[in-house]
C-alpha cells in the first residue's frame, strides 16, 4: 500500500526503519542491499535499535544512522520525529511497524503485507520493496556493513591471523535455545581432530560457557567472547570456513555472509528464522529445547568442512 504513489519520483532520500536485537537487523540487510543498488544516487539512512547500530558505524553508503531508543520521554520522542520530517523523505520503509509512516511527510510509504505465511523473515522484509519505483532486486553487494581495513585487521590480530578456522557461538539470548555444553565439546573434539581451529563468538553473557569450553579443550580454540564491537564480529565470520550455531544473531550474520552453517534449533521454526545461506543445514529434533544428536551434528560438519 502506498501513498502519493509516483512512478517517476526522483528518489533523493530513503528512510529504512530497521529492528533492534542483532539478528533481527541482520534479517534486514538484504534489504538496505536491494534499496543501495536501485537507488545508487540517493542518501539512505537508517534508524536501528542502540543493540545494533553498531553494525552501521563509518559506513560510507549509509546516510545518517538514527538510533531509536524506547526509553526515550514523550519530549524526546517528539523532537526525534520532528528531525526525521525536517529531511523531507521520498520513501520510508517501515519494517518495525511504527506510527512513523503516518506523520512522516514521504511520497511513497510501504505498508506490512499481511499475506505470506510460512515464507522466511528475510524474504518477508524484502517482499516490502514490491511496491516500489524503479526495479528492486536482490543484490550481491553487501553493502550494509563496511569493514574497513582496520576492522579487518583488527579481527586477524584477534584470531591470531588465522583464516579457515571453525566458527561456533554456542550462546543464545533464550536459554531454550542453547544446545548442551556436552554436545559442544563432543563437536569441537572433532573438529580439532580434523584440523581445524575453533573460534568461539558471543557477547558477554556467553563468557562462561566459552570459559568452560577453553579449560576442557585448551590446543586450538580462541575464545573471543566479549572481546568483540559488532564489525569486528562480522570481520572475523569473513575469515571462518564453517559456522556453527545456535539459533542466534551470529547465525544470521553468517548467512549474511554466505559461509557454510549448521544451525541448532528447538523451539523457533527454521522455516521462518533459519539459516540462509547458500550451503547451511538447520538440525531440529524437538520443539521445545535444543536436543539435537551430537552425531547429526557432527556428520553435518564432515559434510560442510571440506
């Protein structure tokens, strides 16, 4: 649904309204991608939860990074819509389904799509761009994150200047959706049987696991839990050749990057919220933890890390 409908508006300025945690974001970047490569010549900015603005920081092909924050006082809330009306929009795409696309003065506004049961978030979110002028397309470029240089080399000294090494988030931000640690450990045995090195990725929350993993198997596994901003994280999923995961923001990063993935689920529907990339397989036994068989998992690894 669109107002003031115009097929040949001259789009100057884009508004993306995107989500708040990581993975939801991540959901959305193809998105921002399709929206850069149609529109090459406008300003496209963005407005992102505090968790995930990150992923934007010193990104030359993004215009203004808006953080939206929900405690914010009805004073604050007011001048923040003010400043985003004073830029005089062309199109606003609302993926969070605020009230903005009602009091911001764009000439096309894209409405939710009710239709579309069972289809992947992702391709939901991109389903959005339908309606728009000129021809959207899913694009190959990544240009929602920008890893300079200096992230990048920042992420090699972290892993010791590795590359090819295995990729594994064992956190999740619902406790339901961790695997067992045992199962963690029986996996990555394996993997440093092969060969391989094992990088371990989280936040904070997810340094006492990771603590665990280290004493139990110290030779070859890094433990950058907590020790990385959100580009660095990104930089350092470039550089794996596997990941494995657990339903997580890691996980969508790494279909972002199209990186061969294992993705453990229990009670979240892969069908909607599962891996994307071109080479991943999702592991479900149960629908209401994590009980996937170590040797699924293990097999899927053999499979992937070749």
């Amino acid at each position: 649904m669109l107002f003031k409908p115009s097929r040949s508006l001259k789009v100057k300025r884009v508004l993306l309204v995107s989500l708040s945690n990581i993975g939801d974001v991540v959901l959305t970047f193809p998105v921002f991608d399709a929206l850069r490569a149609a529109y090459p010549d406008a300003i496209i900015d963005i407005v992102a939860g505090q968790k995930a603005a990150g992923f934007f920081d010193r990104n030359p092909r993004v215009g203004r990074v808006i953080v939206y924050d929900k405690g914010m006082s009805v004073a604050r809330i007011l001048a923040w819509v003010g400043d985003l009306r004073r830029q005089r929009y062309d199109i606003v795409i609302d993926l969070r389904n605020t009230f903005l696309p009602f009091v911001l003065s764009a000439d096309i506004v894209t409405f939710p799509c009710f239709s579309g049961g069972g289809m992947h978030m992702k391709d939901k979110h991109f389903a959005r761009l339908a309606s728009l002028p000129g021809k959207i397309v899913p694009s190959s470029v990544r240009s929602a994150i920008f890893l300079s240089s200096a992230v990048r080399g920042a992420a090699a000294r972290l892993v010791g200047g590795k590359e090819g090494f295995v990729l594994v988030a064992a956190g999740a931000a619902d406790q339901k959706k961790r695997w067992h640690e045992q199962g963690f450990l029986q996996m990555i045995r394996h993997i440093r049987a092969r060969g391989f090195d094992v990088a371990l990725v989280g936040d904070r929350n997810d340094q006492e696991v990771a603590g665990r993993i280290l004493k139990a198997i110290p030779d070859g596994v890094i433990d950058l839990c907590g020790r990385t901003t959100l580009l660095e994280l990104a930089a350092v999923v470039e550089r794996a050749s596997l990941a494995i995961t657990n339903d997580s923001g890691v996980m969508h990063l790494a279909s972002y990057f199209d990186k061969p993935l294992i993705a453990l689920f229990g009670p979240t529907d892969p069908a909607l919220y599962g891996p994307w990339s071109a080479r991943c397989v999702a592991l479900r036994k149960s629908l209401s933890v994590v009980d996937v068989d170590p040797a699924d998992v293990i097999a899927s690894v053999d499979e992937l890390l070749c």
